[in-house]
C-alpha cells in the first residue's frame, strides 16, 4: 500500500505494473514518466520499466492495513490489461472479497475485457467494488455502455484527462463523475465550456460531481504549474463523492 496525493482516493494499491497506449488519453501517460524515473532509481519492481508485469508479492497488502481505506487499483497500470491472466485476477478479487472494511476503485479503458471476465469469471462483484472507466473524449463514450452492463454497487467514469468536448451523455446507471486537465510539459489544454457541460449534465442527471485539477492548462486557458492552476471551478471546490453503496438504478443485462 502508498498513501498517494490522488485527490478522490486515499491509497495506491498496485499488484501489477505497466501498460502500452489504447487510445488518445494515453499520448503522456503519467504512470509511463513514473515508471522510468523508478527504474533509473533503482526500483526493482521497474526493471522492466513500463513493460506489463504482475507483482505478487504485493497481491495481500490490503490485508495488512487495518484501517478502512479507499483503494485505488492499479494506478500504474490497468487491472484488465490484455496479458493480465484472469487466473491473477481472480486472486485480486478474493483479496478484495476478504476485506469488506475497504473500498477498492478500479479504473479502466479496457471495458471489453472487463465485461468479458465479470460475465465469465466472477458472477457476484463484491459490495466494496467501485468500477469506472475513462472517457478522455467523445469518441470513447462507448465504454460508458459496457460499463453499464456490470452491476457494481457504484460506477464511475473519470473524465481525465480531458481532452475535447464529451457533448451530450447519457449518465443513467452512473453514480460518479470524475473531471481533471491533463498535467506534464505536454499537456494538452482543457477548456472550460467543457468542465461545464459534464457538470451541468452531472447535475441534470443527480450524479456526484468532483473536479480534480486543472492540470497544466488553468480555466483561462493559460500555462502554468498545476498548482497555481488549483481545483477551484465556479469559484468552489468540487468533492462529492457517490452516496453509500446501494442497489444500482439500472439492472444489468449480464448479472
């Protein structure tokens, strides 16, 4: 477990590491420019860099923290990666299933293979699952549709980096909205009409808004440290979380 500064989680759970690009909210990867920095350090769990690796000697690390936490799985990589054995995946999950005190969020741009091993592997996603996807631009909103198929207690979906206009979606079945800027020397722009449209549609359709950042790119539309930038949109900060895990709206047409 690493405590992270992630502003929506509290806890970075990684069991595997590395990724390659799936599509355009991939181009600056924050966890690719993390994983050579710890390879150059040293870190043995890098040697690979970036390349696809599981790590299980961190497979029961939540089992060793008593306190309740919110667990983001796989910062540094994707749970549903294409070499990702479902057989692992499996034992992720009993880890999960055998520690209830803890909420594990599992982001994903991997949908397809998620819904193939929910339908095929685990019948019964545990009550402290929260399972999202990105949709970094409207060209990807399809994953919204699969995740919808899954009957988790919460879905989200993280609109970061944002990359271009969402324009109209359908948040039916979604208990969490999550909008952040892109962060880094290449980050592309965000622009504020966009943050906008996501948000008054948030609240159109009684999802949990939380604005995470900025990024490199501030609501005028200038370049500065992400910092400088903040979190503040509509002169506020934006932390709503979904409420306590419930029966989803929307039945699933696998489970």
């Amino acid at each position: 477990m690493k405590r992270t500064k992630i502003e929506w989680t509290e806890a970075t759970w990684n069991p595997s590491v590395g990724c390659n690009k799936v599509s355009a909210g991939c181009k600056f990867c924050y966890a690719e420019v993390m994983a050579k920095r710890l390879k150059a350090m040293g870190n043995k769990d890098y040697e690979g860099g970036f390349r696809f690796k599981i790590l299980r000697h961190r497979l029961e690390d939540p089992l060793r923290t008593r306190k309740p936490t919110k667990f983001f799985v796989n910062s540094m990589s994707d749970l549903f990666h294409e070499k990702m054995p479902y057989e692992f995946l499996d034992e992720i999950f009993k880890v999960i299933e055998n520690t209830p005190r803890h909420i594990y969020q599992i982001l994903t741009k991997r949908d397809e293979i998620m819904l193939d091993y929910f339908s095929r592997r685990l019948r019964r996603i545990p009550q402290n699952v929260w399972l999202g996807v990105t949709v970094e631009n409207s060209k990807v909103k399809d994953r919204i549709d699969t995740l919808r198929q899954i009957n988790a207690a919460i879905r989200f979906i993280s609109f970061e980096p944002l990359i271009d206009s969402i324009g109209a979606v359908d948040l039916t079945g979604i208990q969490w909205a999550i909008v952040g800027g892109e962060s880094g020397a290449n980050a592309r722009p965000i622009k504020q009409n966009w943050v906008d449209e996501i948000f008054q549609q948030c609240k159109q359709q009684e999802v949990a808004f939380f604005f995470k950042q900025w990024g490199t790119w501030g609501a005028d539309e200038k370049k500065r440290n992400k910092k400088a930038n903040g979190r503040l949109f509509r002169g506020k900060l934006w932390d709503e979380y979904p409420k306590a895990a419930e029966k989803s709206k929307v039945q699933s047409t696998l489970f």
